[in-house]
C-alpha cells in the first residue's frame, strides 16, 4: 500500500469495472512512494484491488495526466462515462477493457466551473454552474439559457465560490445549486432550474450539502447554524412548515 495515492481532490469507484479512481494524485514513480501532487493527473487502480497502484503488466492500475487547464475541478459519472471538469475543459474517461484500460478524450474547451461541487447529473443531461453562466451537456456542451443569469453572478462572492453545492430533487425536476450571496461567507441562497418546465426560480436558504432522495423518502440537506456552532440536518418537501415554523411564501 506505500504506493497508494497520498493526496486527491477526488475519488469515484467504477462500480462495474471495480477500480478506483482519483482525480488529482500524487504520480507513481519507482522507489519515490511520496511524489509531488500533480492537479492534472488521472490515477486508477488495478480492478477490484483497491491496494494495488503500481503499474505493471499482471495488472490495470495506470494513469493519465490531463494537458488543457490548470487543475481538475471534479468529476462526475453517467451512464456511458465519467466526466472530468477541469478549470477550462470538460473531459470524457471510458473504459475501454484494452491494455490502456481507460480512454480520454477532451470533449469542451474555454469553459468554466465555478467549484468542486457545482455539476450534478439528472435524465443523463450534465448540469454546471460555470464563473459568469450556466452550463448542460447531453452529447455536445450547450449553455442553458437562465432568465436570472444576472440576479445570481452579479451577487455571488466568489471568494467562497468552493463552497457551492448543486444537486437534484427530483420528485419536482428540479436541479439546485445553493451559494454566497453578497459578502456571506456560507452558502445563503439558492438557485433552482426546472429541467421539465425549463424555468428558474430562487430563494434564501443556508444549506451546506443536499442529497436528493432515490432511497428515502425525502431529499436532505445540511445547514451550519452559527450561533450556536451546531450542524443539522433537514428533510425538504416535508410537510408545509419552515422546521416547526409558518413557510415564508410568494409569488
């Protein structure tokens, strides 16, 4: 295990092929366990042996460094790849069952990601928050039209942009993305696009994190409350009350 990454911003199992993979990693070098971290690099692991990263040819574990951008940004998986964010380029990593074991191929440039967290994947259709618009990849990257392009990147504070969270509730085609809005050093708002009726709406929430509800009953998010310095965590779409509390509601 002395050659097993030290570092990554990230890490997704391919279930199927069971490897491992990060991304952003220290490389592998012979007799050097403790490599520079490189934000470029694509590592795996051998299939289904979580502790073998030593590239040889009794096994798959390799690697792949990325040439356009800066840093990897996230990544996320859907049905036919995982796709690969970068800060300028959107990337796509398949499995091919060759001796090169995985392929990728850049798919997007001068593009953006405003942070880690800010893709989801819902219907088989990519959504982004990129630094100034919004972004959906289906097969080919599009910018999504949004009517509150300037409500939201005219108010960010894009000094705790790392902090964005998007993800999907689904019981009501929505994708979320949660931000700091103004000079707020925690996520305060929220911006929603209804991908079947393709409207946006938006709001003040404080949620931290936000897992949609494929096996629960409801969706669930996290909130940070300062004052007292205490975590919660909150089912939505339940019931019609703000945690005990009347919803502030308007149209």
């Amino acid at each position: 295990g002395a050659f097993v990454p030290s570092a990554t911003y990230q890490v997704i199992t391919s279930a199927v092929q069971e490897f491992i993979i990060c991304f952003g990693a220290n490389p592998y070098q012979p007799g050097t366990p403790g490599t520079s971290f490189n934000p470029m690099l694509v590592r795996w692991s051998d299939q289904g042996n979580a502790y073998q990263w030593i590239p040889e040819t009794t096994n798959q574990s390799g690697e792949y460094t990325l040439t356009n951008g800066s840093q990897i940004m996230g990544a996320r998986a859907t049905r036919q790849e995982i796709l690969v964010f970068t800060d300028s380029t959107l990337n796509s990593l398949q499995f091919t069952g060759t001796t090169d074991v995985f392929a990728l191929q850049e798919i997007g440039d001068n593009l953006s990601f405003i942070g880690p967290r800010c893709a989801t994947v819902v219907n088989n259709m990519t959504f982004w928050m990129g630094h100034d618009k919004f972004y959906v990849y289906s097969g080919r990257v599009e910018t999504l039209p949004c009517t509150l392009r300037d409500h939201v990147f005219n108010n960010i504070n894009y000094d705790q942009a790392a902090q964005i969270v998007c993800g999907t509730n689904e019981g009501w085609n929505e994708v979320w993305w949660e931000y700091p809005s103004g000079t707020s050093q925690v996520n305060d708002s929220y911006v929603i696009y209804n991908h079947l009726e393709r409207i946006w709406y938006y709001g003040t929430l404080e949620r931290s994190a936000w897992l949609d509800s494929p096996l629960r009953e409801f969706p669930q998010a996290a909130a940070y409350n300062a004052p007292t310095e205490l975590s919660y965590l909150y089912n939505h779409e339940y019931g019609a009350n703000d945690d005990t509390l009347p919803m502030t509601a308007y149209i």
